[in-house]
C-alpha cells in the first residue's frame, strides 16, 4: 500500500481517521510517554532505583510486555505516524509568504511529527532491536548497533547505548524534544478537533495548559537525559 493509495483512503474517510489519530495520540501514546520518560528519569535517583523500575516492568513477563507493546504503543505508532505522513503529504508549505504564529506552529507540528517518529524507529531498535527473537538479534539487530539495552543484567546499558558518541547524545535531545512538543501542541490541536475549545477566546486559554504539560515533560525527558550521563555504567562508554 503506497502513500497515493493511503492518502485516497484517507479522503474518502477523513472524519473518522483525522479523529482516531488525534485520539490515539493523546491516549495511549501521550500517556505512555509520559510513563516512558517519568521511568527514564529515574535514574536521576541512581543506577540500583532504576533497576527497579526495569525489574517491576520485567516482572510482568515477556508475553505480557511484548503483548502490551505492540497493541498499546507500536501500533498505534505505527497507525499515527503513517496517518501522520498522509496529512504533511496533503498539507501546503506557505511558511514563508505567510508567517505568523499559528502558521509557524502548524509547520512545527508537522515537522516535529516527522523527527518523532524517525527517532522512535531509530531509538527502538538500537534499544531492542525491533524484534526479539534470537536469530534477527544476533544476526541483525546488534551487528548494526542494535538490541543494546538489557534490563534483565543491567539497566544502565541504555545509558552506555546513549553515550556511545556525541551524535547519539544530540539525536536523542532532539528526538526528546520533537516528541514532547509533538504532545504538547498536539494537545491544543486535540481540544480543537474534539470542540472542547471552539472560541478563539478558549483557544488562548488553552494554550497554557498545554504549554505548562509540555514544559513538565521536556523537563522530564532531559532531566532522564542528563542522568543517563551522570550515572556510572559498568563499561566505559
């Protein structure tokens, strides 16, 4: 199925998609980045507090998480950001002749979207490897870097993941940041797509809200950041 092919299916349906999208993204995928970045920033706690965190979500078992991860986080990725793909496809670039604040947000928006998703693909399998069967890990997965965290043996190995070199360390400040940002204007746009806010008086209002979700969690994200720098790892990085 092509992009042309998505994007005829998207005209035909675009009530109803526009809307799943819009309401996947704030659950489960806000409030699973928010639990994502709230367990990173454990480490800030120390290495022994977030091998506990690790540990409790291990604890469940490997069928239940991977059962968890794909129903509740990679599908609905994977349906977001392709449905994602189809509306910057659709959309008109008209930044530049036409630059106030609302346009810059919505170019922000789209933009931001795009860095996200390509980080969360990227960032997935150098943790995990996409796929957790023997065979493609230690064929594919870790040759190209990949399959690098292993919270079963040590949960700081995410951390020797990111500080494997400068460039990992600044695609994941940018990704953490596309990602929070992503959220937090996606929540303004949410309350708009849902007529929770419809007056341009309420659309104001709304702002700080969103604004003040979205300072919390960049605070979140980068504070687990700069911890997964701070605490020492068995290896040197």
């Amino acid at each position: 199925m092509d992009i042309l092919h998505l994007a005829s299916m998207f005209g035909r349906h675009e009530f109803v998609i526009r809307r799943l999208h819009s309401l996947l993204g704030l659950a489960p995928l806000g409030g699973y980045l928010f639990f994502h970045l709230a367990t990173n920033a454990a480490i800030l706690d120390g290495s022994e507090t977030y091998q506990r965190r690790a540990d409790q979500i291990q604890a469940l078992g490997p069928l239940t998480v991977l059962a968890i991860a794909w129903t509740a986080i990679f599908l609905p990725i994977l349906f977001h950001g392709l449905v994602g793909l189809v509306i910057v496809t659709r959309g008109k670039r008209n930044l530049l002749p036409y630059w106030y604040w609302e346009n810059v947000r919505y170019t922000l928006q789209r933009f931001s979207g795009a860095v996200a998703l390509l980080f969360i693909f990227w960032h997935v399998f150098q943790m995990n490897g996409w796929f957790g069967f023997s065979w493609w890990v230690e064929n594919v997965a870790r040759p190209w870097g990949g399959a690098r965290f292993q919270p079963e043996l040590a949960a700081v190995s995410a951390a020797e993941a990111i500080r494997a070199s400068a460039l990992t360390g600044a695609f994941y400040f940018v990704g953490v940041t596309a990602c929070v940002y992503h959220l937090a204007n996606g929540l303004w746009t949410i309350g708009i797509t849902w007529g929770v806010w419809t007056t341009p008086h309420a659309q104001r209002w709304a702002n700080i809200p969103c604004a003040l979700a979205g300072a919390a969690l960049l605070v979140m994200g980068l504070g687990a950041l700069w911890g997964m720098y701070q605490v020492p790892t068995p290896f040197p990085p």
